[in-house]
C-alpha cells in the first residue's frame, strides 16, 4: 500500500515535471532547430542560423537597448514614488487607507487593454503618444501594486519598537527610516523592484499602444519579428526575452530564503 | 543639588480611557526607582511618557532641571531599554551599541573607544561581531544594555528589563544590571510587575495601582509598614480578615479590614498564655519553612510560616499576633 503511494505520487511528480519542463525543453530545441515540420518529432538538424537573425537585426538591438533602459527607469521612478506610499500605508491611519490599498490592486484586476485604450484618449489629449514620458507612465502603473504592497508588507513587519529604539538613541524620524526600516525592509523591496523589472520587461500591449513605432521594446519587436520570420525565431526570441527574467528570479529567490528578513524574526 | 528626575502630575489618556493619573514622582539623581505593580497598571505607559515616546494630556517631567516634556525621544537626554530589546538584527552587537554615538556625530576614535569600554562592562567583548539573532537572550539583553549605557543618559529607563530570561539567569542579571547602575551612578527608573525583582534592585519602589501610585518608600518600609490595602496585599503574603483583629480574638466591625503578615503570626503549643485556640487545617512543606493554615474557634482562617518542625494536620494549637494592620476604604488607619 505504501509503496503504491509513493509511486502514484513519484508518477504524478515526474507528469508535472513533463508538464513544466516539455514546453521549456522544446522551445529550446526549436530555437536551434534547422527545419522542423509537424509529424516529426526531433528537428532535422541544429542551426544558430536563427540566433544570427535576430541579433543581426538592428531593430533587435535598439529594442534591447529601449527594454532596458524603460525597465531600469520604471524600477527607479516606481520606487520613488511607490515606496513612501506604501510606508504610510504601513504606519499610519488615514481616511480612505482601504480604499486606496483596494483600489490599487483593482486596477490589475481589470483587463489591461480596456485600461490602456482609455489612457490612450487621456495620452492623445496631453500629447504624451509616441513619448518617453507616455511609455514610462504605462509601465509604472503596471508595478505599482507590487512596489506598494509587497514594501508595505516589509514595512509593516518591522516592529514599532525598533523605530522607536533609534528615536530613543537619537535619530530623528528620516534617519529612522534610512537606518533602520528601509535596511530591513529591503530585501523585500528587491523582490518588488524585481518583479516591477520583469513587469516592465514583459509588458508589450500598452507600449505599443503608446511607443510604436517610435519605441519599439523586445516584446513589441517580438510581435513583428513573428509574423515576418520562421516560427524558430519566436523560439529565440522567447529565450531571449525570458533569460533575464529567469535570472532575476532566482536572485529573488536566494534573498528570500536567506536574507536578513529571516534573521530579523529570529530575535528571542 | 537637583533632582536626577522628577515628574510633576502626570495625565495620561488612551483610547478614552485614563490610564495614568496625576502621578508625581522624585527620583533622586543615582538613584534607582522601580515602578511596582501589576500588568496593566500604566507602568509602561509611565515610562513612555519619560522616555518621550507619548505626551501627557498635562504634568511635567524634569530631567536634572531641564524641562523635557515637550522633547521628542531624539532630544532628550534618557536612554531606555526596550521589554523585548529592540536591536536592530541588520546591524551586529558592535553597529547596535555604536549607533547612538553615531548619531551625536562623535569622532571614530571616540566612538571605537566608548563602545569598546562599555561591551566590557557588560562582558559583551567575544560577541562583538555577532549579529543580535545569534546570541542568547542574556546576551541580547545586554547589549541592549550597553547601547543604553553608552550614550551616558542622565536617566536610564528599564522597562520588565528580566522579564524574558529564564529564572535562574534574572537573579544573576539583576545583580549585575544593580552592580553597574550602582558603579556609574545612574539614574534610573526600572517598570515591573515582580516584587522580588523590585525588592533585590531598588533603592526605592514606588507601587502603582489602577494609573496611580499608592506609596513610595524603601524596599524594607514597603514591606513592614504598607500604607494601603492595596500595597499590603501586593507585596508580600497577608492574611485578611473582616473586622477588628486583636491579639484576643475578632469582633466585627463594618467596613474595617484587619490584615497580618504570615510571619507575624506564630503557632504556639496550645492554650499557651495570650495564644488564640486553633486547629491545624493544611500544612503545606517549603523546604526551608512550611505554611500552615489554621483555623480559630472564631472561624478565622489564618496562615502562618513556621520553620521548625510542623505541626500534623488536626492538631490543637494555639496562634500568638504579632503585629495587625486596620485598614479602611483601602487606607491604613489606627
Ligand atoms: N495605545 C493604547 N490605546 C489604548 N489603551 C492603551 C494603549 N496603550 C496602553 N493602553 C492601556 O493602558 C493600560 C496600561 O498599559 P501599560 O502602561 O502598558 O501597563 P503596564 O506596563 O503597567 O502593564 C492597559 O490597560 C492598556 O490596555
Ligand atoms: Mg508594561
């Protein structure tokens, strides 16, 4: 009985694992695949032609360089402005708290592209179309949830009598923060600012609602790529498109499981 | 001379209700003062209000003749240990103790050399690279210690400064937080609710009751000569009865409590001269000494601690008063 357990549950691991994995393996065939057609089931020969293809591509390099550079801007303009919010969220009591917490979650609830067209008919107004700062906007309002909440959770989980403790050695209330709450809060401020970063990265429909043509990113490049080249070159460009997000991941990851935010509940 | 600390009628509200109440208090400078009472009496709140982190609806606190009642806890030159220490985990015991230097912008030379001297003091010097969830409670107890220490506050605030140790490590502890405030003549407040702790440490306790303090006096006088009902019964065993008890028995009398030490009271053989008659009703052995409840002919049930051999439950003996307090509406009278 037991054993039959353990290979039911053993099977069921392994279907997972194919379920996971299978997708990942074989987009990663297919972008060195030669020709791969529909009843075979391996590639007829390995090429990096397609690899030469899109980095060749200038528009690819202009497109990593745009990507990049929104995506670092997003982290550091929704840190700027998402980060003492969610402090006061954490700390104080205001009318309207819950309301705001709610709402702004909500707004990622809805269908981004419902969200956009309407932003789109503001932008026009503004003349903020085919602008950085219009690009900007659009990504930074999709991080917000995460460079709000997760912060606020961080926030909130140093104990007041920590603060309270460098009041009482001499700290005045901003250097409070800076010594004493942001430190500890950051780890999770990483995790936030990297997922606001792959957020910026993988956004594509309200970039090209608002960039295109002028500023085209990798996944709104991604979109004219696939309809003119060979479904291999999809393939590369999902890796390439993934790679960093991965990457980042599992830095979020090793700060998770063995940064200070573990220590700082370790107090006896 | 001024005076190292004084509060000048102290009103404190919270959630609408009055937590403390005209409380005034002197603390002479060097000296240490625990504020006695049980847990949720405002005792922490007291503290609070010194310490600068809530300000009283009226009252005035004094720190060596400088009003401070309107400094936030950054401007005010007392240092408070937390009940649960407060390190900061980011920082090591090393970064923990020199921060508050670093704050008053010391020199490097300076603040290496203070911090260095007072991890020594509290014998923190093989920990000093350690961060705070490393070392034991003990040990976190005492840097939180040194941090206060270092910043030579012209008061020390210990709030339940043993309530996390285990028993055997908090007679050791207070012994040496004692020995310290005693070397360097600090004054200090120390809150808790463990009367031992009070009695082993203070010069003086001041016992607090419902956001009021009832009597201040030394350790000695507390125990030998309480002035409430409240402070008699809080501190120490004590036997009460309603009415009047006199050496030769209890005549009743509304609204006057008599009370009586267990020690004041002593088992003799019976019918002894002056002894009450009584019967052994439990004896419950201590060790060093065994409580024994008797019960008088009168019906009044008395405790007595008798360090000799016990007498058996059921026994015929006789009780002999020592001293017996009267209190009325909760106020010693004669
Ligand atoms: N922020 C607050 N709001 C409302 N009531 C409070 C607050 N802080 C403390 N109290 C109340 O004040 C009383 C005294 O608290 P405290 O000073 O912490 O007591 P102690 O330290 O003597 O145990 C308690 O009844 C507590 O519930
Ligand atoms: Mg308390």
């Amino acid at each position: 009985m037991r054993t039959l357990v353990k290979v039911l549950i053993s099977l069921f691991m392994f279907l997972l694992a194919v379920f996971i994995v299978g997708p990942l393996v074989w987009l990663a065939s297919r972008a060195f695949a030669a020709e791969w057609r529909y009843p075979d089931l391996w590639p007829t020969g390995f090429t990096l032609r397609w690899w030469r293809v899109v980095v060749d591509d200038p528009m690819v390099v202009v497109a990593l360089q745009n990507s990049a550079t929104f995506a670092s801007l997003t982290v550091l303009i929704s840190a700027a402005i998402c980060l003492p919010a969610a402090y006061a969220f954490s700390r104080y009591q205001f009318p309207g708290r819950r309301f705001m917490l709610v709402a702004l979650f909500a707004v990622n609830a809805f269908p981004k592209m419902g969200l956009f067209v309407a932003l789109a008919s503001l932008f026009y107004a503004l003349q903020l179309m085919q602008t950085v700062l219009g690009v900007l906007i659009v990504h930074v309002l999709g991080t917000v949830v995460f460079m709000t909440w997760i912060p606020a959770a961080a926030f909130s989980a140093v104990p007041r009598s920590l603060e309270e403790a460098a009041r009482d050695a001499g700290a005045g209330p901003f250097r409070v923060f800076w010594s004493v709450t942001l430190p500890m809060a950051l780890p999770a401020i990483l995790v936030a600012a990297i997922m606001s970063f792959i957020a910026s990265w993988d956004e594509a429909q309200g970039t090209y609602l608002v960039g295109a043509p002028d500023y085209m990113t990798m996944p709104t490049q991604m979109y004219s790529l696939v309809l003119n080249y060979p479904s291999q070159v999809s393939a590369v460009f999902s890796i390439l498109l993934s790679v960093p997000s991965a990457g980042l991941l599992l830095l979020v990851r090793k700060q998770i499981m063995g940064g200070q935010l573990a220590e700082g509940f370790q107090i006896k | 001379m001024t005076t190292g600390l004084q509060l000048e009628g102290l009103h404190k509200e919270l959630g609408g209700r009055t937590i403390v109440e005209n409380l005034s208090l002197d603390v002479a400078t060097g000296e240490l003062v625990c504020l006695l009472g049980p847990s949720g009496c405002g005792k922490t709140t007291t503290l609070r209000m010194i310490a600068g982190f809530l300000e009283p609806e009226s009252g005035r606190v004094v720190v060596a003749g400088h009003d401070v009642t309107s400094l936030p806890p950054e401007k005010r030159p007392s240092a408070m240990v937390f009940q649960n220490y407060a390190l900061w985990p980011h920082m090591t015991v090393t970064k923990n103790v020199a921060f508050p230097l670093r704050l008053a912008k010391r020199p490097r030379a300076e603040i290496a050399e203070r911090v260095a001297k007072v991890l020594e003091l509290v014998n923190l010097t093989h920990h000093k690279d350690s961060r705070p969830g490393r070392i034991s409670g003990g040990e976190q107890q005492r840097t939180a210690l040194a941090r206060a220490l270092v910043q030579e506050p012209a008061v020390l605030l210990l709030d339940e400064p043993l309530s996390n140790l285990d028993a055997k490590l908090r007679v050791r502890v207070r012994e040496d937080i004692r020995e310290i405030q005693q070397r360097l003549g600090i004054t200090t407040v120390m809150v808790t609710h463990d009367q031992d702790e009070a009695m082993a440490m203070a010069d003086r306790i001041a016992v607090m009751n419902d956001g009021r303090i009832e009597q201040v006096s030394s350790p000695q006088e507390l125990y030998s000569d309480p002035q409430t009902e409240f402070v008699a019964t809080f501190v120490g065993s004590l036997n009460k009865v309603e009415g009047r008890l006199e050496p030769h028995g209890l005549t009743p009398e509304a609204g006057l409590t008599s009370a009586i030490r267990p020690e004041a009271v002593a088992v003799v053989p019976a019918s002894s001269d002056g002894a009450l008659d009584a019967e052994v009703v439990r004896v419950t052995p201590h060790g060093h000494f065994a409580e024994v409840k008797v019960k008088t002919l009168g019906e009044v049930e008395l405790v007595s601690f008798v360090t000799g051999p016990p007498p058996a439950e059921g026994d015929q003996v006789g009780v002999r008063l020592g001293e017996v307090w009267r209190f009325r509406d909760g106020k010693r009278v004669r």
